[in-house]
C-alpha cells in the first residue's frame, strides 16, 4: 500500500513550487502518491487571525526573500521567473478539471508551475490558461468553463474547509496520516519520517525479510540525501 502526502499548495507561493519538485523526488523514492490540494492561501491565513500585511508590502522582507528563493531554486537546480502577478483562484481550481480528466493532477501541476514560476506567465491571464490546456491536450473552451462553474467552486470551497479543519495555515503544508509539515525548509523532516516509515513497512512485510538487511542500509543512505537531487 502507498503511502499518501497530502500536499497543500496555492499557485501563487514560491516555496510550494520549490517544495513539490523535492516532494515528487521524495514520492518516488519511498513509493508515496501525492494528493493535489489547491486553497486558497490569503483565506486560509484569514481563518487563523492572521491579518497581518503581505509579504509585497514589506520591501525588507521581500529583498530577502526574492534572494532566499534564488538560493533554493539554485540548490535544486531548477529554474525560477516571477510571475506577473498572483490572482491564482482560477488556476487553482484547475486542478479539479485535472481529476476530473484523468484522475490526476500531476501533470496540470508540473505544466501550470512550469507558465508561472518558471516562464513568468500571469496565472489568471486568459490566453495561459488556455495555452495550459493545450499545452495537457484538453479542448481549452471547455476547461475556462469549467473554472467558472458551480462544480468548480464547490470543490474548490470543499478543500479549503478541508484544510482549515486539519489546522492548515500556510503552504506549503504536507500531511501524512496524522503528521503536518508546513513550510520547503521542513522537507528534510518528511524524508526522515518517509525513511522510517518506509523501514517499518519493510521490516513487516514477509517477503522482504531475506533482503532486510540490504534494504535497510540502502534506506539509512537515502535517508541523507535531502537535498541532493
């Protein structure tokens, strides 16, 4: 049985999309699905007090963070733009057409991130959305009419409840059964947890007990390599 990450996000944080290229890593490497589970971020600190302003209205705190981000997506090796701005609601709620589809979100994930955070695209500009659709072979009419519609704000309202009621209250937050991380920097804390858990799963599995040994020792490496991908 897979182990499930249930993976918190809004289009619009940085650090969800520096955390999702570690987090897919870490899924295939301790055989774990991802759980795709868009919110609405400014709502979810609402839900909490958190009323504080923006991080765009702190120009110290932006500098550093902007350099802070360069630094991560350098150590992953990954490329980053900034989008033209951060109106990520309909984005978002693509991810619903995505399950819908097929089932899964992945590859709308990757692709959307890969217009916004990498080519600089504005998330709730028209003609990316479309492009996205094209982009994953829907018919792009239908998809904006989807991000439109009823089915689209219910589900999206039903993941925020969802991530209010689990004490979510920022993103990136990753659960695991009853264990929340929240935050890129906390990733290395959930590839102890998958190592160990990982280990447990093994050490109980019938079949496996002749390769114990070697598997275990194959996991204790893995499990420090945090950011080495």
């Amino acid at each position: 049985m897979m182990t499930r990450i249930d993976f918190y996000f809004d289009f619009m944080s940085p650090f969800a999309y520096l955390a999702r290229h570690r987090l897919v890593h870490l899924a295939g490497q301790y055989r774990a699905d991802i759980g795709y589970k868009p919110i609405d971020l400014p709502r979810i600190k609402r839900a909490i007090g958190n009323n504080g302003p923006s991080n765009s209205q702190l120009p110290v705190k932006l500098n550093y963070l902007v350099k802070d981000l360069k630094r991560w997506a350098a150590m992953y090796g990954i490329p980053l733009g900034f989008p033209v701005d951060l109106n990520t609601e309909r984005i978002n709620k693509g991810v619903f057409y995505a399950l819908r589809q097929n089932g899964d979100a992945t590859a709308y994930v990757k692709e959307a991130y890969q217009m916004t955070w990498v080519e600089g695209g504005a998330p709730d500009d028209e003609a990316l959305l479309k492009t996205l659709a094209l982009r994953l072979g829907w018919d792009p009419d239908k998809f904006l009419e989807f991000l439109g519609s009823g089915e689209a704000r219910d589900a999206y309202e039903a993941s925020n409840q969802e991530a209010i009621s689990r004490g979510v209250f920022g993103v990136p937050t990753i659960i695991i059964g009853d264990e929340m991380w929240w935050g890129n920097d906390r990733l290395f804390m959930v590839e102890d947890y998958l190592a160990k858990s990982n280990k447990k799963i093994i050490r109980e599995s019938p079949s496996s007990k002749r390769t114990l040994g070697q598997i275990d020792v194959i996991t204790v490496s893995e499990s420090h390599t945090v950011l080495k991908e």
